[in-house]
C-alpha cells in the first residue's frame, strides 16, 4: 500500500513538473560588428582614423628620416669635437629621442581615445534605432550574436 502511495505522488510530480510552456515572444539577434563596421557611419569612422593615422605616421617617418641624418653628423662630428662636448651633444640627442617617443605615444593614445569614442557614440545611436526598431515590429529580446550559442540559422 506505502508502495502505491509513493508511486502516485512520484506520478502526481512529475505530472506537475512536466508542464510545457509556450511563447509568443519575439527574439531576434544582430551581429553588431558587422553593423557597426559595414554601415556608412562606421565606414566613414574607420576611414578618417586611418587618413588620421597615415598622416600622423609620414610626420614621424619625415622626422626619423632627420633624425637618422642627425645621428650620422654626430657620428661624423665624433674624432674631431672634445670628448666632453661629444658627450653632452649625444645627450641633447638622445631626450630628443625620448621626447618623440613620448609625443607619439600620446599621439596614438589621443587617436585610439577619439576612435573609441567615436564608435561608443555610434553603438549609442544603433541601439536607440534598434529600440524603436522593436517598439515598432514587438519584439520582445535583441541579442547579441557574439552571446548566443545556438540558434536557427533563418
């Protein structure tokens, strides 16, 4: 009798537990890398930070160039200055160095910051447009594709 009991209630939850659930929802997902990097805005953004790049890097490489001419009148300059006044020149010579190197990494860390920003403000308007999008159309969840494990490829 214990036996039947126990087997009723067992059935009884499982029975319970096994409910289905159905969904109307709307769920939809967008490749945002490729939204943001293939669209006008996007385009326009990775273009004017490479002209910005290119322009900043034929500046450096012009004065590498007069530096590299520098160097070798100072090496030229080696056998017939004092020692002394050697010295000191190739020190002049070297904080130069040090500052360019210093410029430029600002240089590309202010480059970097504005493309990061850029991008931020252009995440910041799809995901105002992809909102209305689905205000309008009632979808309930947008994902991102890079998160989602397993979906219908429709």
């Amino acid at each position: 009798m214990k036996l039947l009991l126990f087997k009723i209630k067992i059935f009884i939850i499982f029975f319970i537990l096994t409910i289905t659930a159905y969904s109307n929802e709307k769920i939809v997902y967008v490749d945002m890398n490729s939204l943001i990097n293939s669209s006008k805005a996007g385009t326009s953004i990775n273009n004017q930070m490479k002209k910005v790049l290119d322009k900043n890097n034929s500046e450096y490489q012009s004065l590498e160039k007069k530096l590299l001419q520098e160097e070798k009148d100072l090496l030229n300059k080696k056998n017939v200055l004092d020692p002394d006044k050697y010295k000191d020149e190739v020190n002049i010579f070297k904080n130069k160095i040090n500052k360019l190197k210093i410029e430029r990494n600002k240089e590309i860390e202010d480059i970097q910051k504005r493309n990061v920003k850029a991008k931020n403000e252009l995440v910041n308007v799809v995901t105002k447009i992809l909102a209305k999008y689905s205000a309008e159309n009632e979808i309930q969840l947008i994902l991102r594709k890079e998160s989602i494990i397993l979906g219908k490829k429709t």
